[in-house]
C-alpha cells in the first residue's frame, strides 16, 4: 500500500512538472520534490521536463536551465543516469538530457550512449526531431563519430535528419565522403533543397567526383557547375 501511495505522488507530481500553462512555481516545486526523492521514479518524471515546452519560453528556457544544472551536480548517481539512459534512448526534446548526460558521463560512456540511441533512432520516422538532435551531438564529438553519424543520416528517408548529417559532414574528413555527398546530390528522388545543400557542402570540402560525372541535375544546374572534374559554384 505504502509503494502504491508513492507511486501516485510521483504520477501527480509528474503531470505538475509537465504542466504547460499557468504560473511556474508549481512546476519548480514538483521540481523540487522530485529531486528530493531521488528514487528511479522520481528521475524519470523530472526528467519529462525536459521532454515538454510551457506556454511561457522564458520561464520554460529558465526552468530547464535550473533543472539541468541541479541535475549536474549529481554525480555517481546511478539510478539518474539510468533514467538519462532511458530518455536518450526513447524520448524527445533530448538536448537537454543529453547536456547533462555530458556533465555526467565518462567521454566513453557518453559516446556509447549517443551512438546507440542514435542507431535505435536513425529510420523512425516518429522520431525525427530526437534523431536530429542526436546527430548534432555526434557530430559535436568530431572525429569518425560524427563522420559515421553523419554518413548514416543522409542514408535517411527524411529531410530533417539528411539535413542534419550533412551539416554535420560539412566539417569531416574521409575517404567515404566524395561518393557519399555526390551521389546524394544526384539522386532524382531527392528533395531540391536536400540536392542544393549536398551541392554546398561538396564544394566547401572541395571534393572531386569519384565517377567524374559532367552533366548536373536540374537542383544543381542554377546555382553549380562542374569544372576540373568537381563541383564549383557560379560566379
């Protein structure tokens, strides 16, 4: 009975936390109390903080700037990482959890997890915006990380997360790019803005075609042009 009671006060506790209208301090103080448990439960339901917006971006901005640094603090917890692993591998909204999961992990770790819930994430087409975020992160890291991450997003069906690879890409290096980044930028089945963004990031790494191909889709023919066997823009 004692564990059911509990139970339903963090529930009750949680909808407060997750409040999106009205005056702030109920939230903090849900907040509050939530922190004081300490409890498996009681992480998960702060941590749905991060997860929703208020009606206020101010007081949303700050609130979650507050919870994320109590949050840091809290080193060698490892019901709150637990619960930050959770999230990461299933929630929303993520760029906060994964801030604190920075503070708080080992480099290892925190490179482990980010990868793997990027790789759970990559193809859901119910989670696009947290499979953006985590490609940011990856790209963050630099290194194969991010060139891996970046390679994989633009293998995406989804602008969004092509997107995101690409301007993660734009700042990589490797063998795999040229071949990459040239046949997305030939792909018909492509979206123009996805074929134009390709094109950019083709010529900021200036990278010649691996198939020296000299003839340019009609998303590229404006604004490119091929000379010396890559991609220019015009002048």
């Amino acid at each position: 009975m004692v564990f059911g009671l509990f139970g339903t006060k963090v529930e009750r506790l949680k909808k407060a936390v997750r409040q999106r209208y009205g005056q702030h301090e109920p939230r903090k103080d849900a907040m509050l109390r939530l922190l004081q448990m300490g409890d498996l439960e009681a992480y998960r339901a702060v941590l749905s903080r991060f997860t929703v917006n208020c009606d206020s971006p101010h007081w949303d901005e700050k609130e979650k700037t507050w919870l994320a640094k109590r949050l840091s603090e809290r080193t060698g917890d490892g019901l709150l990482m637990q619960a930050l692993q959770e999230l990461l591998m299933s929630g929303e909204r993520l760029n906060q959890a994964l801030g604190v999961a920075e503070q708080l992990m080992t480099s290892e770790d925190y490179h482990h997890w980010v990868s793997k819930a990027f790789e759970k994430r990559l193809g859901d087409h119910r989670a696009v915006d947290a499979c953006v975020e985590l490609i940011s992160a990856l790209g963050r890291l630099g290194g194969d990380e991010a060139l891996q991450a970046g390679l994989a997003a633009i293998s995406d069906r989804t602008d969004e997360v092509i997107l995101a690879g690409l301007a993660v890409l734009e700042h990589c290096q490797g063998e795999p790019l040229a071949e990459a980044l040239y046949n997305l930028a030939h792909d018909d089945l492509q979206m123009p803005r996805v074929i134009r963004r390709a094109g950019r990031v083709i010529t900021v790494l200036e990278l010649p075609d691996p198939q020296a191909r000299g003839e340019l889709p009609d998303a590229l023919a404006e604004d490119f042009m091929v000379q010396g066997g890559r991609l220019v823009v015009r002048t």
